[in-house]
C-alpha cells in the first residue's frame, strides 16, 4: 500500500484570496453607505441648495458656488466613514481580536474601498453641473460693458468637488480606527463643514487659502478706484463694488486651483496610509512598506500642492498676486 501525497495549493493564488475579501467587504459597505438616511438628506439638501443659489446676483456668485454645492456630501461621507471604522471598537468594549476572520487591515481595505461609491456619486454630480453649464451656455462674470456670460469651469475646479469627497472619506475611516470615543470627533467634524458651508469666505483671506479645504474661483483682485474703469485693459474682466466704491478683477487662477487639487489629494494619501496602520507594528512587513510609500507621496503630494498655490501668488500669499489669469 502505498501513501499518495496531495500536492498543495501553489503561493500564486494568494494575491486573487486576499482581494475576496477586500471586495465582498467592499460591496457589503457601499450597498450600507447607499441606504443611510444621512445619505439621502445630504444630497436633498445639496439639490435645494444649488437650486436656491441658481440666482445669485452679483459677479461670479453662481460660478463660485460650485465646490460649496458639495460640503454637504463631504460632512456626511466623514460620518459614514467615521461610523464603518468605528465598527472595530467602542467606547465601552476593547479593540476587536487580532484572530477575526478577517485581518484589521483587510477590514480597513474594504471600508475603504467602499467609501469609494460616495466619491462616484460627487463624479456624477459634478458631470451633470457640467454639461447643464454648457447647455445653458456658461456663466456670468464680470459687469457691462467687461463681463462674460459664457464662462465655463476648468478641469482643476471639477476635480476639486470629487477630491474633497474622497478626503473626508479616508480622514472619516483613518479617525475612526484612531480614536475610540466617536462622539467628540463627530461634532468637531459638524461644526467644520458648518464653516467651510455657511461662512467659506472666511477661509479665502490669505494665507488661510494656501491650505482651505474649499477654495472658490474666480479670484477677485483690486484693479482700481472707481474713476479708472476706461483705464483697464481690454481683456480684463470687471465688476465695482457698491460698497467700497471700487472696481475688481475677476479671473480663474488654474494653477492656484490646480495646486489646491493637488493638496487635497495629498491629504488624502495620508489619510489612507493612516487608516491602514495596524496596531503593533515593528517589523518592514509588506503593510507597513506600503504605508510608508503612502505616507512619502501624501507629503510630496501636500508640500508640492502648497508650493505651486504660493508660486502662483508670487509668494505674497494674495491670491491673484502674479498671474494675468483667464476665464475659460
């Protein structure tokens, strides 16, 4: 009688196994996220609001309000993300066991992974606005006889709206698996998107812009006093203040946008790679590889984004401080 031995299952297949999880997790999330009430009011109240500032009246009201349109839906992807971490602990109970079924990272994969849908969500948005835009033909800025009716966003400034989604995201996940009591977090994160919502011209004023989570376009600039209106040149766009009495420059600064995109998505990075830190770790393990790399590109990504808004003020930290800007 002889003994047959049963080759076994080669290494190769481990990568497709890790991701099984991964993804089951992941729908199971998204399909979670989908049916959240919270959800449901956020984008009623996001759809009432671009409805009810659809008629703004002064220079580049309308134009400006599009990432506004979408710190709602930012303020309640931080609390689904804050909650679907918080799953692994509670205040009143310790972490959940190293020997889960599933591994704390692989959790913390899948959460993320779906977060993923509300992003997509702000991506479908964003493109309805666009192309709604350019039906209707563009937007106004500027006063007569030096305005425009046709001005139109810019790549950079529909990439912004869907970066800040998936942001609040990765910090929602990466607080909730930092921190065991919830509460504290959620209301600090309430009051923010209150501020960057209702009062975000506060946090256009140098140098606060350089590192805003929301930043609007176009740029006003000082351009004169009110008797010097014949004395701009002809391809600058104007409109007078009523109150100070004088006149200002609008125009869309691309790489002040473009680095403001670029921050945010290093803000991101960070966020993830700190999501996925596992507790106890020491060695160079594969994860912790990983998370390092995140980390190195999240702070390249985030100087590199604060560097080009400064080099596009002229470092004077006023925005609008060197470039002659266009409306698109």
């Amino acid at each position: 009688m002889s003994a047959v031995a049963t080759p076994l299952a080669s290494a190769a297949p481990r990568v497709t196994v890790a991701r099984q999880p991964i993804l089951a997790l992941a729908r199971v999330e998204a399909r979670r996220h989908l049916r959240s009430p919270l959800l449901l009011v956020v984008l009623v109240f996001s759809a009432f609001h671009a409805w009810s500032m659809s008629e703004v009246d002064w220079s580049g009201g309308t134009y400006a309000n599009l990432p506004l349109y979408f710190v709602p839906l930012a303020g309640g992807t931080f609390f689904l993300g804050l909650r679907s971490a918080g799953r692994d602990r509670r205040a009143d109970l310790p972490p959940l066991g190293e020997d889960c079924a599933l591994d704390e990272r692989v959790r913390t994969a899948g959460r993320l992974l779906g977060l993923a849908v509300l992003p997509a969500i702000a991506a479908a948005a964003v493109l309805v606005v666009a192309v709604a835009s350019r039906i209707e033909g563009g937007y106004w800025i500027g006063d007569a006889p030096r305005r425009t009716d046709t001005a139109l966003h810019t790549p950079f400034e529909l990439l912004q709206p869907i970066v800040l989604v998936a942001f609040a995201g990765a910090a929602g996940v990466a607080a909730g698996r930092r921190f065991r009591h919830r509460t504290p977090i959620a209301v600090l994160a309430g009051v923010m998107t209150l501020l960057l919502w209702g009062v975000w011209w506060a946090f256009q004023w140098a140098p606060m812009f350089v590192v805003s989570l929301v930043q609007t376009q176009p740029i006003r600039r000082f351009a004169g006093p009110g008797s010097a209106a014949s004395s701009f040149p002809d391809h600058w766009l104007v409109s007078y203040d009523d109150y100070e009495h004088f006149w200002v420059r609008e125009y869309v600064d691309q790489p002040l946008i473009g680095g403001h995109v670029l921050y945010l998505t290093g803000l991101t990075v960070l966020c993830v790679g700190a999501a996925l830190r596992g507790r106890g770790e020491g060695a160079a393990t594969q994860p912790t590889v990983l998370r390092r790399r995140l980390r190195w590109i999240g702070w390249a990504c985030l100087a590199g984004g604060i560097l080009i808004q400064l080099w596009s003020t002229g470092f004077a930290l006023t925005p609008g401080g060197t470039g002659e800007g266009q409306i698109p």
